[in-house]
C-alpha cells in the first residue's frame, strides 16, 4: 500500500465508496454473474424489518431469521444496525451483499465526517444511501435484491425521519412507519391498526416488538422470540441523544415470560 | 556551449532541509502527551475551522505543522488509507505505526525529488488498548520517523519548547491535568495563550468504538480553571 495522494482531477474527495472504486475490491458492479443458471431464492436471504416514528426520534427493529429458499439458514441474524451516531439502518433482501452494503455505507458516513470535518444532514445520508443502492441496480437485476430502511434523528429540524428505498434507488421518506422484507406486510397490517401519532418511545418499542410477534406469527420466513436459544428481536431506539440498542435483558423484561 | 553549474548533493539537501525549516518554524507549535487516561493534542491555532489535529480512526490521531495546504492533504490521505484497510481487513488491523511510516516514505520521497520539499512535521497519535501503550511517531520534513514513549512536539519553537517540557513533563498524568502543563509549555513564561488560541483534542476510551475527541471551548476553560 502507498498513501492514497491523487491528482486534483482523480481526487475522489470525502466520498469513500469512490474511493473504493479505485482500489476495485469486490468489484463486480460491471460483471455479469450469470446467475440465470441459479436461483437468487437460494441465496440467503434477511426478512422483516421496520421503523416507526415517535414522539422523540424513531424507534427501528428485525426479527432474526435469514433463509434459504424455504430452509431457516441462520437464527441470529442481525437485520438492525447503527449507520452513526444519530442513525440506524435496517436491512432485508439478499444478505451478503445487504451486510455488505450495510458496511460501506457506515464507513461513508463516517469518512465524510472525519475528511470534511462536519457530519452530513440526515437527508443527505440518505440520499447516498440511495445513490448506493442505484449503483447496486445492475445486480438486483440479477436477484440479489436488497431493501434497506433508514432511519434517524434530524439534528436541525429535531425530529425523527424515516426513508424506505426500492431496488432502483429511489428514497421515499415515510411520515410514519414502514416495514419491509417477507413479512413486512404483516407487520406493516398491526403497526397500521396501533399507531398512534407522538407515542412515547416506549410504546413504540413496544409496538415494533408486537408486529414482529405477528409478522412471526404469519409468515414463515420470519423468526419469532426463541425463548430457547434466548434469541430476541433487534430493537434500537434513534433520539437526540443518539442511537440505542436495547440489551437483550431489556427485551426479556417487555415481552414478559 | 555552457556547462551546466556543479552543486554537490550535500549543498542541495542542506538548501532544501534549510527550505523546510524555515517554513516550518513560521507555524506555531503543537504538544502531544501520553497521559494515564489517554492521549492528550493541543495546539496554538487562532483559526477554530482550519484544524492542525484531526480523526485518522478508531484509536488514532493526526497532527501537522506547517503549511496548511500540505498537512491537510496528509491528514485526508490518512484517513483514507485507514478506512480502506479497516475495511479490506478489519477495523482491529489499522495501525499507527504502518501509517506513520506510508507518511515517511512520502515525506521522503518528496524531499529528494521534488524541486521544494513539503514544509511540514506531522504526528501520529495512536490510543494503547488493555496491556498494548499508546504510541506517538513524529515524522519530520525529510521522513526521519521518531517513536516517543512520553510527549512529542512539533513547529516553531520545538527546541525552546523541549527545554520547559523536560522541566515539568516528568511523569504521565491524567489528561485534565496535562493539559494546563501542556498549555504552560506551549505558552512559556512571557505570554498567555487565551482559548481562543487553542485548539484540543484527545484519544480517550469511553466505551465507544471511536475514540477522538476535540474540547469545545467551555470545556478547554473548564479545565483550564478559567
């Protein structure tokens, strides 16, 4: 490795996934995978995962099942994570290259920071999260779909925002809740008949945690609480003071066994 | 048919290390201190949005003299090569001391090639975790790489700021200490540097994954008592 100086012209700025172009890890944006002779299906897949507003930011969760075609691949999948300090980003869709992003996108955000010195507005995270799922496109094309949802705590307009995205890129911002992956529906139908506009942050931990319960309920590829395996939901709180992940013992003591 | 004039190469590196030392010491200087708790950055800066110390990653710093321009390019190769090898490796695997020496070779290369050498000394601060110590390496204009266990300062006056530091920096001390020490070094006896002339940072475990940490001006005066 030798310092990464470039000309003024090739100079990629505080933009981290350009940066990374240059290096050309993992780069099979152009190449065509051929995966008509595989089913996307099999890939491992993540499944359900939501946001709901609340009074003080945006409360953001995901069950723990990844799939294979219609075999449960791994039961502690985390769907849910800190993008930075004031946002969360959740994920489903084809796993690896999810995770994947997941990774990138939080490297982004904090490069960005570290070279200019400032944070990016939240709206501006979310637009590059976008731009990143619109140069994911040609391989969503070939299956490997994924559909994150990002949220956060606007830190000028001092409220909590959610996005959700389509496999193109396109960012839609939600003024309530959303939900995604298998079963989102589901999940999506309870939040629906329970959402209350300002609810406190509790309720709407409590709320995240009921429609996980019935999108596990319904849909097969969602994973319910393993009492068992003491496998829980991923639950994160994202409020001024910043982005909170409830301890599993936290968990315990709201789903009351 | 005119020949070209003779200058031995001891007489172009000495004009050029000249060069560089000369524009170095126009800048004002800047302290490091491994503390118990930390590490401790402060350095005389009147302008509050154009850094000398900055975010390399996780558990490292960056700090630079001189001229601006040059530094900051530094600074910003820095954070890139960080976070592409904490992303081709692991974030475990950044290291302070393969940086401090990507930095020498540049230095280095730079001041034997090129017709003006950079006009800068930089430093790479990198937070110890459990048994491992923090380290400090200083590199300087031509790429010579220094290791400090304790302190290291930079610019201007970094010989005159030697003589006190060695006066009263004699053990490692927690950073809300140090850093009226530090302010003490940097000011010397004949002036008093307000906090508007100070620019703070510092590497400290607080739990998180990040670890810098740069002290508004309330809390710089807080701690300085005043």
């Amino acid at each position: 490795m030798t310092l990464p100086i470039y000309p003024i012209h090739q100079d990629p700025g505080p933009d981290f996934f350009s940066l990374l172009d240059k290096y050309k890890i993992a780069d099979n944006k152009e190449r065509s995978l051929g995966l008509s002779s595989l089913d996307a299906s099999e890939f491992r897949h993540g499944t359900t995962v939501l946001a709901i507003k609340t009074a003080d930011g945006v409360v953001v969760g995901g069950d723990r099942r990844a799939t294979e075609a219609n075999r449960i691949a791994y039961r502690s999948m985390e769907k849910v994570f800190a993008a930075d300090s004031h946002s969360a980003i959740a994920i489903a869709g084809v796993a690896g290259p999810a995770v994947e992003m997941v990774k990138i996108f939080q490297i982004q955000l904090s490069h960005y920071e570290k070279v200019e010195g400032i944070m990016l507005s939240l709206e501006g995270k979310a637009n590059q999260l976008g731009q990143m799922l619109a140069a994911h496109l040609p391989l969503a094309m070939q299956g490997l779909v994924i559909v994150p949802l990002y949220a956060g705590f606007d830190l000028t307009k001092k409220l909590g925002r959610i996005f959700s995205y389509d496999v193109t890129g396109g960012k839609y911002e939600e003024f309530d809740y959303a939900t995604n992956g298998s079963g989102g529906r589901d999940a999506r139908s309870y939040i629906k008949l329970n959402y209350v506009e300002n609810m406190s942050t509790n309720d709407g931990i409590k709320l995240a945690l009921a429609a996980l319960a019935e999108a596990a309920d319904e849909d097969s590829a969602t994973g319910g609480i393993d009492l068992k395996r003491k496998i829980y939901p991923i639950v994160a709180t994202v409020t001024s003071e910043g982005f909170k992940r409830l301890l599993d013992s936290e968990i315990e003591e709201l789903i009351e066994i | 048919m005119s020949m070209p004039f003779y200058v031995s190469p001891e007489q172009v590196m000495k004009d050029r290390a000249e060069y560089a030392q000369k524009g170095i010491a126009r800048g004002k200087s800047l302290i490091s201190i491994i503390c118990t708790d930390g590490v401790l950055l402060a350095a005389e800066n009147p302008s509050k949005s154009l850094h000398k110390i900055g975010e390399i990653h996780d558990r490292i710093a960056f700090a630079g003299v001189g001229k601006f321009n040059e530094f900051d390019q530094l600074r910003v190769a820095g954070i890139r090569h960080a976070d592409i090898k904490g992303y081709t490796y692991s974030r475990e695997d950044v290291d302070a001391r393969s940086l401090a020496n990507l930095y020498a070779q540049y230095l280095g290369q730079v001041f034997t090639h090129e017709m003006k050498p950079l006009e800068i000394e930089v430093l790479v601060a990198k937070l110890g975790i459990e048994d491992e110590p923090s380290q400090l390496f200083q590199v300087s204009y031509d790429g010579t790489v220094v290791d400090q266990e304790h302190y290291v300062i930079l610019g201007g006056e970094a010989q005159q700021l030697h003589e006190r530091a060695s006066e009263v920096l004699l053990e490692k001390l927690p950073l809300d200490e140090s850093l009226p020490i530090a302010v003490g070094i940097l000011q010397g006896t004949e002036r008093v540097l307000t906090s508007d002339d100070l620019e703070v940072a510092v590497l400290k475990d607080k739990g998180q994954r990040r670890t810098f940490y740069r002290y508004e001006l309330s809390q710089t005066l807080d701690i300085l008592g005043r």
